[in-house]
C-alpha cells in the first residue's frame, strides 16, 4: 500500500463528501424555509452512513444539526 496515495485519496474523498453535504443540507433547509414547512429555529437529528465494501465497512455518524 502506497500510505501518501492512500492518505491523499482518502483526505480528497472526505472533503467532496463535506463540501457537498454542506451544500444538500443548506438548499434542503432553505427550501423548508420558504415553502414555510419549518421556522428556522429548530434542531434535527442527522445520521450519515459510511460504506466501503471492499473492505467491509459500513458504519453510521450520529449528530444533531440546529438553525439557531
């Protein structure tokens, strides 16, 4: 295993999946703000699950994520 290729890929991956998770999240909620389904003051759960099969990984995040 070539650990800089490695660290390199595996640092590229994380920041796509947060740049874009971000994103999702921030439209997401602004839709709900605009068509009126939420007030913007509110706290939510997320989860978000991890799979990588080749090596038989799959494991899930827990956390909250609040507007105020």
């Amino acid at each position: 295993m070539d650990e800089e290729s490695f660290n390199l890929s595996m640092r590229k991956f994380l920041k796509t999946v947060g740049v874009g998770s971000q994103n999702a999240i921030e439209k997401a909620v602004e839709k709900a703000i605009a068509e009126g389904r939420i007030s913007g003051t509110e706290s939510f759960p997320a989860k978000v699950t991890l799979e990588i099969e080749g090596v038989k990984l799959n494991i899930a995040f827990d956390g909250e994520i609040r507007l105020q």
